[in-house]
C-alpha cells in the first residue's frame, strides 16, 4: 500500500494524537492472538453527605449550603499475559440545600498496554471528563508522583462547567538490566460552558505536548536520567495567548532504605507567548520537582514541591509553585486515617499582564472498613483562593459517607 505526499500534508499537526492512537490500537488488535485471560467487572456506589462554607469559592457573605452526592464508578478489566485494558466510567449528581443549583459531573478512562517483548511496553489511553469546578478542584484536577499539579491557577473558572478531552500513547524500552528510555504524546481539548450570570471570561483551548526521558541505574539504590518535554497551546477565538513551552531536566530517583525514597528532577524552562500585536515574546526561567517519602503500607509521609508553566483559562502560560505534604496510617486491618495539606501560588502571567493568585487546600479523613463490601468515610476539609481580584469566603467542609462494591476489584 502506498500513501501519497499529499494526503500526509493534509495531516494536521493537532489531529496526529487521535490518528496515532487509532492506527496504534488497529495494529494492537492485530498483534493480539491469544484470548484474553481473565475479566473483572466491578462497581462503586456511593453516598456522601456534606455541609459546607462555600464550596464553590463564590463571592459574598451568604454562601454556605449542605448537600447530599450520589455517585456509581463501574470498571472493567480485561487482562492477559501480554496486554490489559481498563475501562472506568464515573458519574456522580449533587443536590443542594440552598443557593446553588443541582450539578452533575461525568467522565470516563480508558488504558491499553501491550507487552511486545520482554524489553518493550506500549501503551496508549484516552480520557474524558466534564463537571463545574468547585473548591475541592482547586488542586486536585490532576496528580502525579510529584504530588498535586493544579489544572488551572486562574480562580475565575470556579461554578462553571468544564470539559476536558485528552489522549495519549508511548513506549517504555529497557535496553538491558541498567537503562530504560520513556516516550510519549499527548493531547487535550478544554471547554468551558457558557454563563448566564457573568460576561464569559474563560478561554477554550487546545494542547499538544510530547515528553522523551532517559534513566540509567547507577546502583542498588540510584537511577540517574535526563528528560526533555514539549508543549503547544492554542486558545480558541483568540489572537494572543497561544503558548509554546520547552523545557530539559537532570533527573534522581534514590532509596535511602526500605523506608526513604527521594524523587527530583531540575533543569531550565523556556517559553514563547504571543501577544495582542501579534509579536513572540520568550521568557527563560527554572522549573521542577520533589519528593520525599518516608514509610512503609502500614504509614507514610510525603513531602513535595513543583514548580512548571501551566496553561491558564485567562490566556497564556503562569508559571505556577506547589508544596504541600501528604499522611497515611493504618490504625488496624478494618481502618485508616489519611491527610493532606498543599499550597500553591501564581504570581502572573508570563508577559505580566495577569492578576496574581493563591490557593490552598487541606483535608483529614477516616475510614472504616464495615463489612467485605462495605466502608463507611468521614472527612474534614479546608479550601481557600486568595491575591484575587474577587473577594472569597475560604470554604470549611464535613463529609459523611458510605461506598459499596459490586462485584470485585483487583
């Protein structure tokens, strides 16, 4: 089969995610010969009570409302001796007692891996998700080994619904017993819904980004690397904004002991941002990340901080801080106490035309097993946005819960 010069100029850079993940799962399917092995079906029920401050972060005085969610997850899992495949789904509707109109958040994963040998994995993933951005989503959208990243540093998103659309595919290769090279790519498409009570202020936007990494165990305990990422946002309806980031990082992976694990990576960022006129402007500044963990799985401790340019809803790039610590003990086989604290700020926008901005969040939570399919939760929880043009009430939750699974997890 041929393919002509011209059909492959028709490609549009921003389409190559979606075609690489289709041609890479036509090819996967004809790889796979032997029938799948195992299929483990399984769902989460939940019921969850909460009485809160202000959990929408929401200007003025008179903000504070109880609400009651029901949420079911259903998952698949199809696995075999060289491929899995995860489907999780997730929907969840919230009703409140006052002031805030009912809301109802819905989304799905999908991961594929194929072991083509005994040194090469392939992977490849796609992920939906829509819901209206509270305050427990100020820094919680997406998490990583380096702790919470959050998804945008802009707080005037907050009671708007937000969609997000991503893909991604990559290999992982194990040249022997000490190397191992990382590639992947990666898209995402951001909607926000349109509002009925302010002027919109949040912006649409595309990302396509692109990450190759390299580590090299240099003994028992340390692996040494370096890593170079990619990215390009395009904002919709808009002539500025758009954003180009690069950057190169030296990275460490050590255990101390059995109980002490550092993460790090550290290296030098560089940003393109086009303005109003039209014109580039090029920024060089530092990025990077931490973590430390003490502990074992009965507790654990982590300590973390990021620092990375990350797209924002106003248009453009912030270069947004992160730090924060997380906890984790089992008081016995039946129940856990787990917690968190993260702090992050922005201080503004890359050309300097942004507001700046904060935020902050902390919960302590329990759990108890009840019986085998049964667990019971209680959490309190503390969020706030600060440095913003608009004046907020910081948000104090309680939640009381139960969950029951159907069928059974692996």
């Amino acid at each position: 089969m041929k393919i002509k010069a011209s059909a492959l100029s028709d490609i549009k850079w921003s389409d190559l995610p979606g075609l690489c993940f289709k041609l890479f799962t036509v090819w996967l399917g004809s790889q796979s010969s032997a029938a799948f092995a195992e299929v483990i079906t399984s769902a989460e029920l939940s019921a969850r009570s909460q009485l809160a401050a202000n959990p929408y972060l929401a200007a003025g005085e008179d903000t504070e409302s109880a609400s009651a969610t029901i949420s079911v997850s259903p998952s698949v899992k199809v696995t075999s001796e060289l491929s899995s495949f995860d489907l999780t789904g997730r929907v969840s509707h919230t009703e409140f007692t006052r002031r805030y109109r009912a809301a109802t958040s819905y989304g799905a994963t999908a991961a594929y891996r194929y072991k083509v040998n005994a040194r090469l994995d392939l992977r490849a993933g796609a992920n939906f998700d829509s819901l209206i951005v509270g305050a427990d989503d100020i820094l919680t959208a997406a998490q990583d080994d380096d702790g919470l990243v959050p998804f945008d540093p802009a707080l005037n998103v907050l009671q708007q619904r937000r969609k997000l659309f991503g893909s991604n595919i990559g290999f992982q290769y194990r040249g022997g017993a000490s190397d191992q090279l990382d590639v992947g790519l990666s898209s995402s498409a951001v909607r926000y819904g349109r509002r009925s009570f302010a002027p919109q202020v949040a912006q649409d936007f595309n990302s396509l980004s692109g990450r190759i990494s390299y580590s090299r165990k240099v003994s028992e305990r340390t692996m040494l690397g370096l890593s170079a990422s990619a990215s390009d946002t395009d904002y919709l309806n808009r002539r500025d904004g758009d954003a180009r980031d690069y950057s190169v990082q030296a990275t460490a992976n050590i255990r101390f002991s059995s109980r002490i694990t550092l993460t790090a990576g550290a290296g030098p960022t560089f940003a393109s941002l086009r303005t109003p006129t039209g014109a580039r402007v090029n920024r060089t500044g530092f990025g990077g990340s931490l973590s430390v963990c003490d502990g074992d799985s009965m507790a654990r401790t982590c300590v973390f901080g990021s620092r990375s340019n990350v797209p924002s809803s106003l248009g453009g790039l912030r270069t947004t801080t992160n730090w924060g610590v997380s906890y984790m003990r089992r008081l016995s086989e039946r129940s856990e106490i787990n917690g968190s604290a993260s702090f992050g700020l922005s201080p503004r926008n890359l050309t300097g035309r942004a507001v700046s901005s904060g935020y902050a969040r902390a919960e302590l939570g329990y759990n108890r097993q009840i019986a085998q399919n049964l667990k019971g939760f209680a959490t309190v929880g503390y969020s706030d946005g600060f440095r913003d043009v608009t004046a907020r009430r910081a948000n104090y939750q309680a939640n009381f819960g139960i969950t029951f699974l159907l069928g059974r997890k692996k």
